[in-house]
C-alpha cells in the first residue's frame, strides 16, 4: 500500500473510531435486536457503550455499537445467527475485569453483555464437588453461595471476574499452583457457535471427571478469548473447604532471596496452597491503600491448607528455607480476620497502586517462565525498571513462575510511553527466551498481538487461524484479537 | 443404499482387507517412502505389517500397506507432505496397546512407527520439574531414566504404552485421582499436520507452567487420536518422588460396600494417591496369574504418598471409613517389595484375565460417571453380568469414577457376542443417562464411534468434523476413527 493510501485508510479508520461513539447500526438492526431480548436490554446509549468500550487496560476505548443483555442461551443463539447472516462483530462481555482489552470492540458491532441475567448458580452436586452455572456469575457470588456445602471454587484471579470471562482467558491467579488454572478445573461448557449453533462441549450433560469421547473441545474454547465462541453455561469442579488454613508473611531483605526461597519451596515438593511475592514498593502501595504496616521490603504472602498436622508441618519446612534465605522474620497469620486482610491487600495490589499515583494510567504485564528462570529474570527486571525510572511495583505467582509489573504511566508523555515500551518488549523477550510465555494468565487480547510470532513462529499461528475461520468463517466473533 | 448395492459395497470392502494382506502402494510409493527413512527402516512384510494392524483389542486386523521408522520429525514431515499430496492414508503408531482399535489401518496406507528410533529421553530439568521427551519414549523408560533424579512422571495405565500414543488418547490410570490424566500433565507438544508443516504447540521451547497464549492446541492435539497430527516431541511436567508411600488392600463383603467406602474417602477430600477396585472374580485371577492368596472378594487397593505423618493420617482416615463400611481387614503393604507385588497385580489384571480364558478373546469397556452414580451403576452391572451369563471382571479407577468391565469372548459365537453387544451398549448407554462418558481413558477409536451422537447429539460432532476438514482436508491422518 502506498503511503499515501496508508494514510488515508488511518484517517479512515481514525473517523470510524470517533463515529463510533454513536451507534453506526441501522434503525432495522436495532429493532431486529431488541425483539430478540426485549428493548429494554438492549441499548445505544453512550453511557452504557462506553461501559463496554474497555477493560482495565490502557488500551483505547473502543464502543460497541449496541450493547444487549440477553437472559438466555436461545437469545444469544438469535443474536449471533442474525450477526453472522449480518457480518456484525459480536463481544461476549462479563464483568470487563481483563488486561489486555478482550472485549473492547474494536470494529464496533454488539456487545453480549453475560452479567445482568445470566448469572445464576444452576445446580451444585455436593456429593460430586461438581456444579453448572451461568457465565455471568463471579467467582465470589459462587463462593459465597456454596459457603455452607463444604466445598469452594478456589481459582482466584483478584478481581471479581465472572466465570465465562475467567474461561475465556483460562484465568488462574494466587491459588493456581495449587489448584490449576480453568483449564484444568472446567468439565463442560455451554457455548454458542459463531452461526448461533449451542454446543455442549464435552457431552450433553456429561460431567465426569474423566472424559475423552472425541476433541477436547472444553480446552479448545477455555483461552479462546471470545473469539470461538460465546461462553454460556459452565460446569466446574469444586473442592473441599480446608479443614485448616495457615497463612504467613515473610520479608526478605532483597528481591534474589525472596525468590530463591520461592524456588526451593517449590523444589521440596510442598503442597503450596499460595505463594505471592511483592516487592518494597508494593508492599508501600498496599500499607498506605489497606492501612497496613508491614516490612517495606520484598516480601513472600504464603498460605497453606490441609489438616492442622499437616499445615504445621509444611509451614514449618517452609519457614526454615525461608530463614535460611536471609527471611527477617516469619509472621503467622493464623486469626482469620487477620488472614483474610492479608489476601485483601494482595488482590487490591492493582487498586492500591493505582489509588498511589493518581490521575496517571496504570498497565500490567504478565509474564511466565520455567520456575529455575525466576530469580534471573526478576532481577534484571528490577534492574530494568530502576534504570528506565518507571514508576512500577513487582507483585507474582511465584509459585507457578508467573509475575506482574504494574506500570503508572501517563500516555500524553511519549518520553515515558517509549521508555515503558523499551521495558515491556524487553520483558517478554527475555521470558520468550528463557523457554516462557508472554502471557501466564492474562491473555493476548490486543496487548500481546505483536509477540504471538516471536513466541510461537509463524506456523502455529496459521494453525491457529485454520480453526478460527472453519469455526468462524464471516470473523464476527471478537474480531481482531489474538491475531 | 438398496440392499443388493450395501452387499455389493460390504463385499467389496471385504475383499479390500483381504487384499491389504499385500500391500498395495505402487513400487515407486514404496521407493519414495524408503529414500526417506532408509529402506531398512520401510517394511511391507506381511510379519511386520500384521503386528501393525491391531491393538489389544477385538477390534479385526486392519493391516497397513507399509510401516515405516523414521529417525526424526523431518522425516515424518516429509512423509505426510507425500501422503497429503497422495492421499495416502497415515496411522501414528507407538506401543500398540490400545483398547479401542485407534492404531488399526482400516483404509491401509501408512503406519509410521515411532518406537524404534524415536525414543529418546531430550532433556530433563530437575529444577523445573519437566523434561522433553520423544514422542516413542514409554512410561517405564522414563520412570526408570529418572530414577536418580527424586523425580517421576506418575500418569500410569498399566500398560508400558509410549509417551506419544499417551497423549493421543490423553490416557490416564491408577494416579489420575491425583495427578490428573495426560491432559492437566502436558506442557508443549512438537507436532506434525497433515501436510508436513511441524508446530511447537505451546511456543517454540516454551516449558512454563502456565501459558495462555493462543488457542490450546496442545489439548486440543491431546485426545485426538492421530487424527490431527503425528505427535513427535512431548514436554511433561513431572512430580517429586514421594517421601513415603503405604499401600493397603480392604477386601469387603460385596460391591456396594466397596464403592461406598470410594465415595466416601472421595468426599472426605483425602489427597488419596490411588484407590483402584477389583471385583472378586479379578481378585480370583490375579491369585492365579500373580502368585497371590488374597481373599476372593470385592476388595480396594489404596496408596498413599507424603511426608510420614501424612500418610500415616490419611490411611487411618481411609480405614475408619472402610471398616465403617463393613471392611473385613485393612492390610497395610509398607515393605516396597510387597507394595510392588500388588501394584503389578493390579497392573496386570487384563493378562489375568486373558490367562484364565486362553483360547478365547478379551475386551474392555471404559465408561467413566460422576461418583455418586458409581454405586447404582456399578451394582447394576453386576447384576447384567450374572444375568447375562458373561465370563467378566470388573476393576476400576474408582476414585474417578472411571471402571472397565473385562469380557471374554469367544468372537464365533454369535449368541455370546450377542449378550456382550446387548451388555455394554446398556451399559455406556446408563453411564450417558447418569451424566458420564462412554469412555474415561482408552478414546473412541473404532468401539465407541457408535455412541458418540447419544452423548453429544449432533452439533458437536460437527464442529469436531470442521476441525478435522480443515486440519486435514484430504482426511489422510488416521481416517475412519472417533466419527
């Protein structure tokens, strides 16, 4: 394309951006739509489009045309064969707790907004630890739902995600070395095909705990960030409540011991429930946002569960590895009140870094590399952000060699935009290549888009694009993502 | 079809898998296979391609018209790059031991052998707890390979099947209550498609522990049987040895006791290692076959790993709730040789089973339900067994609500192979209704295409079938399995 052209078509797509703003779907469209969920649940107005425009990413706004809220499967089956008839982009929406714009709407279209209707807890089998739900429930209603079964939901990325939305990105978060991530933990879905055909993925009903009867088609959609399907219904496992919970703080004196500690726990074969690092200025962030007044230092959150013997055994081991590493001092938080304020402040890392630099933007990454890698990689990565003067805090799944760096970031300042992109690309390289991944639990989405090639080469990702346009092949479903 | 056109069609089938007996490529298609591989490693002697024609199941012999061993991936590119552009049937083969007729060549073409040279152990990082392995490694070779390490790898179907073939039917067994099956234990597959291009499933070298880049073609390659490409390069996780390891077997008055005491050990949320079911007529073989004088009836194998004191903890959990439910002993088996002796047992039911049949034919069923339905279902069988008159054992993953049925069978007599059909389809159609799976571990295959429809309906089966068209359009990767 010559540059001129080029140009124009940036202009082109820069207008259709701001026309955007207003719904570009024609008055038969709108109308044909509101027959399906009812005009009440289905709306242009900008208030409600911009609510669907972005995820807690930087990435810019971009608002969906309309936004639906449809109560059940059979109406989203309708929306999307008439989007697919239509070539209409659709967005299956949850709670919009995503870092890495998944359900920003790109090229417009309807946004399926999950969260207003569908968000009932359908059936739980208590003697199965098994239960099926709508995906628009959060993981926190269903745990607090299932508060007097026994049982609970333990995959648990902070924020208060719903479950479609947590499946569509395989989410996993403090509790995953323990417990898994979804794909791991889901064992049938509901979900709508791109041309409003329902499928159950592993079985009409099935809900075993073992399974192989033809594609793994759960895993297939699960990651598949709404662009292979609409997530309906979801069927997960549940585990047993620990019977005991022993949580502790250890603070280091700097980022390598912490870590080599996080290693060698893991190395010992301890059934961790959690282990979270943060660094000196998260736990800054988090003193002033949760009034707290821990050790300003890198500091390892740990949590194990089990019976009472075996907790104080595994901490015990824990402790001495950590003391052996350089560990100040070993604090127990076995008083729940104090145990579940401890999390509290861990899940509100993102908040509480925020709520520090104000008027600023905040952004993640997310990278996840071999266990070994961890203590190399998270060094050079303080050293990084010291050297760059990013306004950043560290906080991590250590367990799982997985961590984040919260970057404040005003995008008015190229000087610091270009700084923070030098940072985030050496980031992920350096996690590509010590046999990592750019993304251990956020997604691609549109943020990660540019490492797919450096990470998988060029073939993987046509494999990739096969399926999406034999499942998809008018491209509707969340167009313009992953790829 | 008229029926005189269906007998036609059904006489001409016949006479094309008699003739298969010879193979029926062209000399310069065999000339062109050998200039890949080396002629010494091509092979269309009728010894050779009879070994290659069936798996331990019932299913007929369908022999491939050549089998070929090549050395590495490049070569097995080169192989589907002809097959493709030939549409030349391709079957990935391992160990052979099946149970549902998925390495069967029933349109002929070409058997690509793993197992002789592609079997090499690549890389282990005991700090990560992984390795890479080739996809013709077996469980044993590895286990053995990393016996100095403080490492295993537990997934274990009894079997010495090869790492590759495990992964085709996301095979599981004995450990999966623990450690999950093939599915939850893969990190990265390197894989061939149809038309030669080689993918690194996961990215490049990726190893992490958690990766959500991209659609998960790894589980999606997991359990297709062949179907989708040609698996050549396998990274597993793996698990630290465990520090202590008590077995123990509960022998009980009758089934129903048995099964309760599973689903009770299940719920209680003991982190049990295995906990496998043997019915007395398996016991009564296994006393024959093994060497053994175990009491001759419904009877529990359970294993426990952890540190001392937790295992000792849990197995006093499991024998009050065995004895609770009519258990007659627990017999503790500390001593490895002795725990060894009752594992390879247990392992070695199936050849039990054959031993006291000889002359006679033997098959498995593999139905997997909820675990509250395990009782019902299970009581229920025993019941179809004795009325039907069937010569059959029961043993089973209990604790995952996975169990087989062994039948012998004489395949001449009509009337007995009648009572068999009229058995297992009740039986897979009652593991459906109670929300199962035709089949927990051993895959569709040939045996269970039937049921595929009455567990998914329809619409399912046809997005796997979009898959498979677009993957492999000219349908050569194992065609005629799973639809």
């Amino acid at each position: 394309m010559s540059s001129f052209l080029l140009k124009t078509a940036k202009n082109i797509t820069k207008n259709l951006t701001s026309i955007r703003k207003y719904s570009s779907l024609n008055a038969s469209t709108i109308e044909y739509l509101s027959s399906i969920v009812g005009s009440s649940n289905c709306s242009v107005s900008e208030a409600i489009r911009t609510h669907h425009s972005k995820d807690e990413s930087l990435h810019e706004e971009a608002h969906p045309d309309i936004v639906v809220f449809p109560e059940k499967t059979e109406q989203i089956s309708k929306i999307l064969q008439f989007c697919n008839k239509n070539k209409i982009p659709a967005i299956p929406y949850g709670a919009g707790s995503g870092f890495e714009g998944g359900i920003n709407a790109i090229k417009g279209g309807v946004s399926i907004d999950t969260s207003k209707y569908m968000n009932n807890i359908l059936e739980v089998n208590v003697e199965d630890f098994d239960c099926w739900v709508d995906s628009g429930v959060t993981r926190k209603q269903l745990n607090n739902y299932l508060k007097d079964t026994g049982l609970w939901f333990p995959i648990d990325p902070g924020a208060d995600a719903c479950i479609g939305g947590m499946c569509s990105t395989s989410a996993s978060g403090t509790n995953a070395v323990r417990f898994g991530t979804m794909r791991e933990n889901v064992l049938n879905l509901e979900c709508v095909l791109a041309d409003g055909t329902v499928i159950n993925t592993a079985g009409l009903k099935a809900r075993s705990r073992k399974n192989v009867a033809g594609y793994n088609l759960t895993n297939l959609m699960i990651g598949s960030e709404g662009t292979l399907s609409v997530i309906t219904k979801v069927a997960l496992k549940l585990f047993p409540q620990p019977e005991t919970i022993l949580s502790a703080v250890a603070p280091f004196p700097d980022v390598a011991s912490a870590v080599q500690s996080t290693v060698e726990i893991m190395q010992s074969g301890l059934a961790i429930a959690r282990i979270e690092f943060l660094d000196e200025k998260s736990i800054q962030a988090n003193n002033i946002y949760n009034k707290m007044s821990l050790d300003e230092t890198p500091t390892l959150f740990l949590e194990f569960h089990g019976s009472k013997g075996t907790v104080d055994q595994q901490a015990e081991t824990a402790m001495e590895i950590c003391k052996e590493n350089q560990c100040k001092e070993f604090n127990w938080a076995t008083d729940p009140e104090e145990r579940i304020k401890l999390w509290h402040a861990r899940h509100n890392s993102w908040f509480a870094f925020k709520s520090i630099h104000p008027n600023r933007k905040a952004i993640s990454t997310d990278v996840c590399v071999p266990i070994s890698k961890l203590p190399e990689i998270l060094v050079q990565t303080k050293k990084d952000i010291e050297e760059l003067n990013l306004k950043t805090v560290i906080v991590g799944h250590v367990g799982d060699g997985n961590f984040h760096t919260f970057i404040s970031l005003d995008p008015t300042d190229k000087e610091e935009m270009n700084r923070y992109h030098a940072y985030s690309e050496k980031l992920v390289r350096h996690a590509i290549k010590v046999e990592g991944t750019c993304t251990g639990e956020h997604g691609i989405g549109l943020g990660k888009m540019k490492y797919m090639e450096e990470q998988f080469g060029k073939s993987p990702i046509e494999t990739m694009r096969i399926i999406k346009r034999a499942l998809d092949p008018n491209n509707i479903l969340n167009p313009g993502k992953i790829f």
